[in-house]
C-alpha cells in the first residue's frame, strides 16, 4: 500500500508513525457521509445548521428540525460527537422522499432505501 509522506511524495516505505491511523480514517468515514448528508439535506430544501444549542435550567435542547417562516431549518447541536450528528440527519432523511434526489448508492443503503429492496417488497 502506498502512503503519502510528509514531503508530499508516495512512497511504499514510509514509517508506521506516520501512516494514517484507523481511528483517524474511521473518523475521515463519518465526516464524508455527514458532509454528504447534508448535501442530500440541502437538495431537498432543508437547511442544515450546526450550533452550539444553548441549555437553560427547566427545559432540554437536543437537535432536530423546525419551521422558521418559510424555512424548514435543521439544528445539530455542535456539542455532539459527529456520529450522533450522523445519526440526526439520518433519521430525518429517512421520513423524506429521495426519489428524485440523486443519493450514492452507500448512503441509500445506510439510510434503508435501497431501491432493489423497495422493488421486492412492492
């Protein structure tokens, strides 16, 4: 496997130290489909928001979505780990329709709606 060393070239004998760790591409992972994700949210009209949510004595802040005037806006509180982020959006795109919202065929299948499995149970 080629790495890229710190000088910018690929080299086949770079040291352990300075190859990409699994936590780290693991990590990679979760912020490509939460970028995605949110594109897919921004297609369909949503408007995606990540803020620290603020949190008063008497009352509990999570994320979700919520209508402002005209707008439909959905908050990530910023303060959550990205997979919990990850699973937010994931849930909310899962009730809307993507059919005519081009969806990598991973992230469909992440989010359950793989069109093989929808035309079987048709």
């Amino acid at each position: 496997m080629l790495y890229k060393a710190r000088g910018g070239d690929y080299n086949r004998f770079v040291a352990k130290h300075e190859r990409p760790s699994g936590v780290r591409r693991a990590s990679y992972k979760v912020d490509a489909i939460l970028e995605e994700l949110k594109g897919v949210a921004a297609r369909l009209g949503l408007e995606v928001r990540e803020e620290r949510l603020l949190r008063e004595i008497g009352y509990r802040v999570q994320s979700g979505t919520c209508r402002v005037r005209d707008r439909n806006i959905l908050f990530l509180d910023r303060e959550i780990p990205p997979t919990a982020r990850m699973e937010v959006l994931l849930e909310e795109l899962a009730r809307r329709d993507l059919r005519d919202v081009y969806v990598s065929p991973e992230l469909r299948r992440i989010l359950g709606k793989d069109e093989r499995s929808g035309a079987e149970s048709a």
